[in-house]
C-alpha cells in the first residue's frame, strides 16, 4: 500500500497500517515528515532555530491524536498544560479556566462574565441559540449548512460586546472567514468544543519544536514497523492500470494495490489536476475541495521582556487573531530571551482578504502595540513572517458535496482535515483521525480487525430538540 503525504493524516494511517502487517510505502514531498505541522531550520539574529507554522493548541479531547503521539512520546512529556484559555477584546477579557464539566453548567458562568443579563436574553433568536445545543449530524447540516456563520451570528441578535468576546474569537479561530463558512460547521465547533467536551478548552501546547518532538522520532518509529519511508519524493500523477495503482514520482514509478491520499488541500489539487485518467467518477466527488483565503503566523525576536499571558484569542484588534508568547513555554524561545533579556512573541491573523505582506504587517504590528503597549518601544532583533494559503474552506452549502474517507474506488481512500466524519471533530484531530479511519477502510477489505477510535459525544446535549432548531 501507498500512502501519499506524511502529515498527522498519512503518519496515522501508516503507522495504523504497518501495525497490522501491511507493507506501506509512504511519500512525502518536503525533506521532512510533518505536512502543515512540519518544521525546518532557519538563522534568527545569527542563531539556530526550528521553525514551523506557529503555534498550535493541542485540546485534551483530542484523544486519536494523543494516542498517535505516544508512538514516540509515551507520557506526553513533551506537552505543556496551559491553566486557561483567555480571551482579550476591547470590551474586556474571558476565561475559560475551571468552568464546569457540564455542558448546560457551562452556560452560565459563561453568560456572568460577558455581562449578558435577562434583557439581552430575551432579545436573543431562541431558535439560533438553541441550535448550539442540538447539533444533530443529519438536522442540522440540513438546516444551516445554506446559511453563513456570519448570518447565524448575526441572527442570534447577541448584544455586540458579549458576542465579540464570547462568540467571535472562536468563530474566527478555524481559517474560514465568518462570511464564507457554513453556519453548520460553526454549530458543529460549539458542540465539538464547548458543549460535547468535557475536558474543557484548556489545551496544552508543545514544549519543543515540532522536529525535535515528532518527527524525527516517528521517522525512526515508522522505519522499525517497515515502513518504506521516501522523504523528498512528491507524487506527481496517479494512475490505476492492471487492477494496480502507479504512482509516478522523479525517481520512478511506484506500484501499489491501495492508495491513502493524505495531502493538503492545494497538494491534493495538484495531484488530481495531473491526473486525468483518473475519470469522472474519482474525480467529479474531490471538485469541491479547495483551500479557504490565506492566514499569517508572524513570529518575533524582541529585546525587551514581556510579561504576559503564555496565549491569548482576540477579537476587536483588526485583522489580529491570536497573541503567544513562545518565551513563556517554548523552551529554545525562552532560552533565548533568558539570555537576550528578551521576548518571543508570535501574532496569527485568519481569513485574510488579501495577501499585502506590508499591509498586514502594519496592521498587525498596530494591533500588537494597542493590546500590549509596552511592546511598542520594542525592538525587533528576528522575525519569521509566514503568509499561506492551503487550509481547506468549509463554505455554505457543501456539506452534501464534500468527500469522506471512501471513495468510488474502494481500493483509494482520503485522510486530511478537508475529510467529511461521521462524527464530530476538526483540525489536529480530524487529520488523525481521518488518518486511520482510511486506514481501517483498506483493512476491513482485507478482513483485518480495526484500529480502535476514540470519539466524543456525537449529537448535541439536547438534540432531541434538534427538529426545532
């Protein structure tokens, strides 16, 4: 078998496949395993380090992609606890520390400290809101997926500054810009994240780099079950000829009786656009596949300390998204500002209408002085500035359209973040698991018992009223 890609999705899926006696080949086209959570050398302020593409929250209930990191990291030392979840906006700060378990409990709590009061509930659109309680997976696509987050947003009627600070960072937080996602992947989130987690959105985040941590571990880990690992190597067409499939790269033709294509979202375009033989029935169900606008990580060397909170989500500074200071948990950062005497800090925007680097530069840097001042009189001894555009867009009305892990031909499955679920999941975790649900399709046609799969609750707290949602 061959599994094209060797981000989380296709390491999952070979490592699920090698486990159960299957001889893998796995192709990845960077020097690197790691796909968008891959990283690689760079020269700051005349020093040596590893960078990647910024900072990521590793959630507790991402429970499939815990379980594939202790392959090479058993305790999960490599993770840091983060105490809380903080939210800034100009209409004051949230946390989400120590909320309750529950999910209906969570409300409250919740509601007291954006100061929504029983006016502003009554003003509410019930409908709306109860629709963040009842993510059903087959009502509620049928219901909102025609609609925009922005326009469900807008409709829920909450007062401007309570929306802001509890609704509009997290709703900015997936790629997708609020006009342009199906407000049925936005409810989706709410009960993925708030209402069906019960280990809370506190998160953990890496202690070292990405490279360092994973991925040199798992190239050695995937070489012990067997895996034929060819880093370097990008797919560059597919074809399917005497019942086999080649896989045509610079080095050669690679034959294989099954294929896993793991790759992101302009990769997998790519591939398919090379590949025409493919026909209509493969291909005509990936067209809705495409990449949603482009984000910025913006990572800086500062010579002055800066004392904040270790992440911060945003919302009301412009185009800026997100605030970490990697000096406080990061720990090549921290070593560096321990020695300079100063800061690392990392801003991310999503979404973005454009790619004016200076424009977006500006505006971020405006929005980083106006939420930390102290950073203004700072200088920047480093930077590592990241302009892309390859996360997979949600919009409204493609939830029907979008592909799952099995295709037309049950022998070529999909793994990635882009990959339809039968349950609720997104980002890190959604690539894992997409990873080894492929890899269980492949192994059920050959009467090879399944990987397990770890999932949270499926349908909302009260999808029982989801009919009236």
């Amino acid at each position: 078998m061959a599994v094209l890609g060797g981000g989380l999705a296709g390491v999952a899926a070979s490592c699920t496949l090698a486990e159960r006696g299957a001889q893998v080949t796995l192709l990845e086209s960077a020097p690197g395993l790691g796909g968008r959570l891959a990283a690689w050398p760079v020269e700051v302020a005349g020093e040596q380090f590893e960078m990647d593409r910024g900072f990521h929250a590793f959630f507790r209930h991402y429970y499939n992609l815990r379980a594939l990191l202790r392959r090479v990291d058993p305790a999960l030392g490599g993770l840091q606890p983060l105490t809380d979840y903080p939210i800034l906006t100009p209409a004051g700060p949230l946390s989400f520390a120590n909320l309750p378990a529950n999910a209906l409990l969570t409300l409250w709590p919740l509601m007291r400290q954006v100061g929504l009061g029983m006016t502003d509930l009554a003003r509410v659109r019930i409908r709306n809101a109860l629709a963040m309680l009842t993510w059903h997976p087959q009502r509620t696509p049928a219901r909102w997926d025609g609609t925009s987050a922005e326009q469900w947003l807008c409709e829920l009627n909450f007062p401007p500054a309570a929306r802001m600070r509890l609704l509009d960072v997290f709703a900015h937080s997936f790629f997708n810009p609020t006009g342009e996602l199906s407000a049925a992947d936005l409810l989706m989130l709410f009960h993925y994240y708030f209402f069906g987690n019960r280990d809370g959105l506190v998160f953990d985040v890496a202690r070292r780099p990405f490279g360092e941590w994973l991925w040199r571990p798992f190239e050695g880990h995937l070489a012990a079950l067997g895996v034929d690992l060819r880093l370097g190597c990008p797919a560059q067409a597919i074809s399917r000829q005497g019942g086999r499939w080649q896989v045509r790269t610079a080095a050669g033709d690679i034959e294989a009786d099954a294929l896993v294509l793991a790759l992101d979202v302009p990769g997998l375009r790519h591939l398919l656009d090379a590949s025409p033989l493919l026909g209509a029935p493969l291909l005509a169900p990936l067209t809705p596949v495409q990449p949603t606008r482009p984000f910025v990580v913006w990572r800086l060397w500062l010579d002055r300390p800066v004392q904040r909170t270790a992440f911060a989500g945003t919302a009301g500074y412009d185009i800026l998204d997100n605030v970490s200071v990697y000096s406080a948990f990061h720990e090549p950062s921290r070593d560096w500002a321990q020695r300079h005497g100063g800061a690392v800090l990392e801003l991310h925007a999503y979404g973005l209408a454009g790619d004016d680097e200076p424009d977006i530069r500006r505006r971020l840097l405006v929005a980083l002085h106006t939420l930390y001042p102290e950073t203004a009189s700072a200088q920047v001894r480093g930077e590592q500035f990241l302009l892309r555009a390859d996360c997979p867009a949600f919009p409204p009305g493609s939830a029907a359209t979008r592909p799952s892990v099995g295709t037309a031909d049950p022998s070529l499955v999909l793994a990635g973040d882009f990959v339809r679920l039968p349950f609720p999941s997104a980002l890190m975790e959604r690539a894992t698991t997409s990873g080894v649900l492929a890899a269980n399709t492949l192994l059920a046609s050959r009467q090879v018992d399944p990987a397990p799969l770890w999932v949270g609750p499926p349908r909302g707290v009260m999808s029982f009223l989801s009919r009236f949602a």
